[in-house]
C-alpha cells in the first residue's frame, strides 16, 4: 500500500487539510486534524470519476 500525502489544494497553512493514499484498487481519504477517526475508501473506479469531475 501507498504511504499517505496531503492534498495539494490542501495548501499549507495549518488550515483544514485531507491526506490521499492510492493504491492500485482506489484510494483512501482521511482528515489530517483527526486521522484517528479512520478514513473513507473508494474504489478505482469511484476515485477516477471524482477527480474528472473536480477538473471540469
């Protein structure tokens, strides 16, 4: 499995940030503030249509 990273629209400031770890089935999210409340998984297929629908 992949090692976790923030997202890059996260920016830096100490603000509200999610980190993404994709792995060859999907990807997992998961809020850096609170990672001890797990995360949310999607699948491949689920992940590819929600990054083609936030770069429309």
């Amino acid at each position: 499995m992949s090692t976790w990273h923030k997202s890059s629209h996260s920016g830096g400031n100490g603000g509200d940030c999610v980190e993404v770890r994709e792995h060859s089935n999907g990807a997992d999210v998961r809020d850096t503030q609170n990672r001890e409340l797990g995360h949310l998984g999607f699948e491949a297929k689920e992940w590819s249509a929600l990054l083609n629908t936030l770069k429309k």
